[in-house]
C-alpha cells in the first residue's frame, strides 16, 4: 500500500481543522471548496487516516471517556465520588460530560471516514489499486464507531455520506437493524479490500473478519460468529502472546495479539492517560471483588491489579495495572496504545458460539483452554453442560479482558445487566439497557432525534 498507514498523531495537517470545527451538531458541513482542495496528494491521504483516527485518541474516546463509561458502568469499575457516578448507574441526558463527548468523537471520526469513502475515485487517481485498501480502511472504521454506538444508544442516525449542505445536517435515528445492516455490509466489504498481511498496527483483512464473529455473536447469530471466528483462527493472522504481561508490555506493542488498536505516542498531551486516570488521581479504577475472582495463581491478576494487591479495601477505586507506563512523558504522555480487540477475545468468541450451536464439543474446549493455559490456570473440567460451559466462558471473560471496556458489553448481550450490576448494590432501571442521547443532539436537531426511553 506505498507509504500509506495509519500510526501516529502526527500528518494532521489541514483535515483536523476540518474535523474539529464541530459544535452542537454531529458533524461539520464541508464546503465544495474543501473537497475541491483535498485529496491533491499522498500526503493528504496520509492526513486523512490519522485525522479519521483522531477524534478516538482524545478525552471524548479512548483517552479518558470510554474509561469512564464502559468500565464505570459496569461491575469492574469504581469511580471516585468527586469526578463521577457512573458505577451508581447515576447519569441524565444533562449532567455527563462523557457520554456526549463520546458521542461527538464517534460522529467525528465517522465523518473523517465518510470524507475518504466519498472521494475514493481522487484517491484511486494518486495511488490506483492501493486506492482500495484506503477506501476499506475507512469502512472498517466506520463499522467498530456504529457497532459501539448501536450497542450503547440503540438505533442512532446513519450517515453514510459527507455532509454538504446544511439541510443535510439533521436527520433521524435509524433502527438498530438498519444500522446492523450497515456495519456488517461495511465489515464485509473491508474484508474484500484489506490487505491479507500488513505492517504491526495496520489494520488487514482478518481483523473485519474478526469483527463480524463478534458482530454476529452480539446477534445471537451463534453459526456465522463460529464460522467468522474459524476462518481468523485457521487464517493464522494472529496469535496470543507468549505470556499475558507481553500483551501490555510497551515494548511488545503491535503483537501478534492485537487485532485493533488504538495507537498513541510517548509525548505530553498526546498519550493515553489511563495511569493517571485510575492510579495517581484516583477517578476511576478498579473494584475490590474483582480481585477475588482471580484464582491466587492466576497470572492475570498481576497484572490487572497493580502490585498484585488489595490497597484501598474498597474506600477507593484500586490501582489497575494493565495500562502503565513508568517511562511516560506527563500524565497525558503514556506510551501505551489502547487494545479494542484481541485474538484472546476472538478466541472466547469461539468457543461460545461453538458451545451455543454445537454444544461443549472438544473445538469449544480447546479454544478456552489456550486461553486459561496462558494464564497458569488447568484445563476446565471435560464434563461440563452446555449451560456450565457458557458459563464458564463468560467467566472466563470476565478475567481475561478486564477493564478492557468490553464488560458492559458481554453483560448486556447475554441479558445479564440488570442481574449483575443490582448484585453491586445499584438501583437497577430498565432504562439502563442504553445510554442516553445527549440532550444537545436532540435540542440541535430541533426534535428530529428522539430521546431513550426512561430518560
């Protein structure tokens, strides 16, 4: 693909001006002129995938508010009563910064990737064919924010195509099945264009294949996510790290585990701030029992829990060690890129659908038991139910993806939310199975957008 690659936060250029002039509304009307003045050569290409990964980067997303969100709310995470209250499942349309911010950021870097998808033919006329793995890039970006999104809020409103005009700018919520249907037609057509083998932190093909195991495994589609999840594992594409620390040794970054990452720099202001977040300011880490779910010679648990121990007793969030960086440049220089998506998750992904369409067979066996092997832990019991082994699985995730902002996710397609987070002592409301929309969204969109019910 020449020299075209998504990595740093570097070759913004102009596009990021573009993308961050948003306001109130979901994205920015680009002028003709603009477009007109884009896409002249490979550099702005270049300028266009960091800026479509930007907004991700940023406190709105992986920096700091899908921290808050998505481990907060669920029962991994604790935050600390002076910044939040989102693990007493206590937020209104109004009164959280975070999920309005994600929401932003996730529209901004839909429209970072709209713009490439509308202008592939200028794009096919700098670098031809290579053209085709830019294009699919874009729509596999595009896929992972709607499948966030529609997971989160339920049917949000679909754009497929740049904003232009301002009577284009205010549109209505799709379904969730319109949506679904738009992120599977987008990971599948990602799949075609992606390269099958690419640099470390380079998005290829295997990783939209892996995406749709999941998308299918949230759909309760039990034999296309086992058929998805079969074709990454047999493609050899990936493979676990030899052992869990390495998954988030900074020196072993982009590895053979990663399938999709979010990449950030040593350098202050434009690193991951997680460290600082959970362990030097206390806003939200991690919960005591998770702890002691941890088997004493599980080898995850060091790593989950800084130091291996119980410090706060449950007064405070506790210390989390996956996202560390002893060398980081400021509070917001971490060097550790963030991991949306690994082979161990993609391997648990197989196991459960196998278990749901086949039942315990030896295939479910094997994949969950790479995963606990790598942990120091003994295979499961060969004589499980269908209904122990899922359960087991869960379990199993649980532990091996901890405050990995996925917990939240796996409760609520498993119908498990209202269960387990009354289990911490929340006041449980159906209204809690999606996040609200942000108020401003639907003020912007003069009622266009409807609100969640229960909020």
């Amino acid at each position: 693909m020449k020299t075209i690659k998504l990595l740093q936060l570097c070759g913004m250029m102009s596009l990021s001006l573009f993308l961050w002039q948003c306001s109130d509304l979901e994205e920015e009307v680009f002028s003709q002129s603009t477009e007109d003045t884009f896409f002249q050569n490979v550099n702005d290409i270049q300028a266009a995938l960091t800026g479509m990964y930007r907004p991700m980067q940023t406190l709105g997303g992986y920096q700091q508010a899908g921290h808050f969100i998505l481990n907060g709310t669920s029962d991994e995470g604790k935050m600390a009563r002076q910044w939040g209250t989102f693990d007493r499942l206590d937020y209104t349309p109004l009164s959280n910064g975070e999920i309005n911010d994600w929401w932003r950021t996730s529209y901004q870097s839909i429209s970072g990737a709209n713009l490439i998808i509308d202008n592939k033919e200028k794009i096919e006329n700098l670098i031809g064919d290579d053209s085709k793995a830019v294009v699919a890039e874009a729509k596999f970006l595009r896929a992972v924010i709607y499948f966030q999104l529609v997971q989160m809020y339920g049917g949000v409103p679909l754009r497929v195509k740049q904003v232009k005009r301002a009577d284009e700018v205010n549109i209505a919520r799709s379904t969730e099945e319109e949506v679904y249907d738009q992120i599977i037609a987008d990971f599948e057509a990602a799949e075609e264009d992606l390269p099958p083998n690419s640099d470390p932190g380079v998005i290829k093909k295997s990783a939209a294949t892996a995406y749709l195991a999941k998308v299918y495994l949230t759909r309760n589609n039990y034999p296309k996510a086992l058929e998805k999840a079969t074709e990454v594992v047999n493609s050899g594409a990936y493979g676990l790290a030899q052992t869990f620390s390495d998954v988030f040794d900074i020196a072993s970054e982009n590895g053979s585990e990663d399938i999709f990452t979010i990449q950030y720099v040593r350098s202050d202001g434009q690193g991951m701030r997680l460290e600082s977040l959970t362990n030097a300011w206390g806003l939200g880490g991690t919960e005591t029992d998770l702890y002691y779910k941890y088997d004493p010679t599980d080898s995850r648990r060091s790593i989950t829990f800084l130091d291996d121990a119980i410090v706060n007793n449950g007064t405070s969030p506790e210390k989390q060690g996956k996202y560390v960086d002893p060398d980081k440049a400021s509070a917001d220089g971490q060097g550790n890129n963030f991991i949306v998506y690994r082979y161990a998750d993609l391997l648990l992904i197989k196991a459960e659908a196998e278990n749901e369409a086949n039942g315990p067979t030896t295939a479910a066996y094997a994949e969950i038991n790479k995963v606990r092997s790598r942990a120091n832990l003994p295979n499961l019991a060969s004589n499980l139910s269908k209904d122990e082994f899922r359960e087991a699985v869960w379990n199993e995730r649980n532990l091996e993806l901890a405050m990995e902002e996925i917990r939240w996710y796996d409760l609520k397609r498993a119908g498990r939310l209202e269960s387990v987070l009354s289990a911490t002592g929340a006041t449980w409301n159906d209204k809690y199975l999606l996040f609200p929309i942000p108020q401003q969204e639907i003020d912007a969109s003069n009622g266009l957008i409807t609100q969640n019910p229960g909020y």
